[in-house]
C-alpha cells in the first residue's frame, strides 16, 4: 500500500490549503517584523523616523499615476480571482471517483463510488459483531480507496472483527474489483444501546 494512497483514505488532503495559509503568514510575519526593525532604527536612524507613506514613494506614483493605477487593479483582480478560487476549491465536497474496470472502446465498464459502497457496506454488516457500517469511496478513478465506518455492540472481539473485516469484506472487493491494492481507513465506533425508559 503506497503511503499517498493511505493517506487519501484516511482524510480528505489539504496540503495545498495549508501551504498558501502557511506562506501567507510567513510573508505577513517578514513584512512586520521588518517594519518593526526600521522603526527601531535598525536601519538607521533617519529612516526610522520617517513616515510611513514615505513622500519620495508618493512623488513617484504622482508623476507615473496612470500605470500605478492600472498595476494596483490588476494585481487587485488577480488577488481576487486567486482569493475566489481558493475558497470555491476548500468549500467543494470530496470527490467521490467512480471505478473504471475496463476502457476498451464500445465496451467500457464503469462501476459508480457509491455502487462500490454499497457493496462493501452491506457486506460489512454481515459481519458478526457489526451492528452497522458506513462506507465512503474517495481517492481517485485511478487509485481508489475506502473510508470505512463500523459501530460495534459492546463486548465484541475487536480482533475477530478486524480479521473478518480483511479476510472477507476487503478481499472481496478487491477481487471483484480487479485491484491488486485497495486502501481502506477504518474507524470504529461504540454503538450505544436503546434508552431504556424508566417507570
């Protein structure tokens, strides 16, 4: 099982989410921890004292105001574009891919993610000592992968559970699918049982 694949089975990725935040903060952090310096007069004294808009700066964009002005509404478009993208691509739901088994040309078979799910849910709750499961099927139409869900009575043999689990319900789906790899992240949970109402 590659690492990559398991990891995609485990939780939905967002690396590129937190490498923009992650670059954002470091050059919001450089940029104040350089004002905070020349302010200081670690830069110099006169330059320390200086204002912030600094009137050689405001000179130049007096004399060049036209391209300034088509810079700042590009670069502000851009932000904006870049700002709405980054938003729209956290907001969307995972993909659920479905499974190309076979793409030959008039004959392609495609099995759809939640067929996959279907099938290895219902076998899943066959098991004994699983009083419920949830299946999802994330990855790509490339490399699949499950997130499997199980809620167990109390008492049950964890390990007999999870042999079965393997031996049957995963072995199952990849032979069915045609995989020689089939990550699959399980979680299990305590199924708790029914209120008793008390008289």
């Amino acid at each position: 099982m590659s690492k990559p694949a398991a990891a995609r089975a485990l939780s939905r990725s967002y690396t590129g989410e937190r490498t923009l935040t992650f670059l954002i903060g470091l050059a919001a952090f450089a940029g104040g921890t350089l004002a905070l310096v020349v302010g200081l007069g670690g830069l110099g004294e006169f330059r320390g004292r200086r204002p912030l808009l600094d009137p050689i700066a405001l000179d130049w964009l007096g004399a060049h105001a036209t391209p300034a002005r088509v810079a700042a509404i590009v670069l502000g478009v851009l932000l904006f574009v870049l700002g709405l993208r980054w938003a729209l691509r956290s907001l969307r739901p995972e993909p659920r891919p479905d499974l190309d088994l076979d793409r030959t040309e008039g004959a392609e078979l495609v099995v759809t993610a939640a067929a996959v799910a279907g099938a290895v849910q219902a076998d899943a709750e066959q098991l004994d000592g699983v009083s419920r499961a949830r299946v999802r099927a994330v990855g790509s139409r490339t490399s699949p992968a499950l997130r499997i869900t199980l809620w167990l009575p109390e008492g049950t043999d964890l390990k007999a559970v999870w042999a079965d689990l393997d031996a049957q319900v995963l072995t199952r789906a990849r032979d069915s699918l045609g995989l020689a790899s089939l990550p699959a992240a399980v979680r299990l949970e305590l199924d708790t049982a029914p209120a008793k109402r008390v008289r």
